[in-house]
C-alpha cells in the first residue's frame, strides 16, 4: 500500500509504478521495454497530458472505458443566509493570508497559542481572477463501465493541481460548467 502523508490527510493508493510495470512485463515480456526507460517515458508523457488538458481543454478519454478526466469550472458566489448575512461556507479560505491576519492580530503570541483561540477570522478567497469560478479536476463517468463506480474516484497530485492553479492565474481559460 502507498501512502503519501501530508498534515492529517492521507491518499492511499492501491498500485505503486512497480506493479504497473510489472503487469507491463507480464503482458510483453522480453519485448518489453527497461523499467527506467518506462518510468522515464511517464514522467514526460503524463505532465504534457495534464498541459494539454489546462492550457487546449483537451478531454482525457481513459483506456479501458473508464470515462473521461477533465477540468471543469463551477460559479462560486456568497449567499445569504435568511438572517441576511453573508454565508461564505462554500467560499475556500485563503491560508496564506488568513495566516497573515492572526500574526497582525495576535503580534504577542506564539503560532500554537494563536491555534488554540476559538473563532479566528477568516480571510476567503473571492476567485475574482477567474470571475468567481473555481475550476476542479472532474471524473466524467457517463461513458465508464465499470460497477460501483461511486464507491471510485480520481485524487490528482499537487504536480498536476499546481499547473492548473498557474494556468488558470497566467490565461483566461475556458472551461466546461
């Protein structure tokens, strides 16, 4: 089992690189290419994939009917509640500057003591750069054919989620709603 730990969060995955190729190697046998050469040639096919699935809003139709991977943009704007104030819940916090605030805030104490206070204000993010859209990796499953395909889903790496996050700051990409 793969893990990758960051904070509390973890991602399990079920198959490392060495299972892949090792199925590879089953399927092709001596005709089969080096396990460097193969780990070499993922590494540059899949971030020029990823590229073009950002930057040409290519839809990535996934081998074996498993659906299509694609960005996908969602309008996110503040509602009110019925007491009329503003209800940000689905707007996402904004860390750095959020962080930021508690340091001007609380100047004397300790980042573990600025942890403890109970209901810190909160900066949110606006998505003003993309005129209140967030865009978002999306597993198109209409065309998969595999069952229990909820109990499935996609988690893209923070390789991938970074040229997202600089195309959609660097152009004014287009997305499907």
């Amino acid at each position: 089992m793969l893990t990758y730990k960051r904070g509390k969060r973890k991602v399990l995955a079920d198959y490392k690189f060495a299972d892949i190729y090792k199925f590879y190697k089953e399927q092709y046998g001596d005709k089969a290419l080096d396990k460097a050469i193969v780990k070499k040639l993922y590494s540059r096919i899949f971030p020029e994939i990823v590229k073009l699935m950002v930057f040409n809003t290519l839809d990535y139709r996934m081998p074996a009917q498993l659906g299509y991977l694609r960005v996908k943009k969602k309008e996110v704007t503040p509602k009110l509640d019925e007491n009329g104030n503003l209800d940000a819940r689905n707007l996402s916090v904004n860390w750095k500057k959020t962080k930021k605030l508690w340091l001007s805030l609380y100047p004397d104490k300790t980042a573990e003591e600025i942890k403890s206070i109970e209901g810190k204000p909160v900066v949110r993010e606006l998505n003003d750069h993309s005129d209140n859209y967030r865009m978002s990796w999306f597993w198109d499953k209409t065309t998969c054919n595999i069952k229990n395909q909820s109990a499935y889903y996609v988690d893209i790496t923070r390789d991938n989620d970074k040229i997202l996050s600089a195309g959609i700051k660097m152009n004014n990409l287009n997305f499907y709603e």
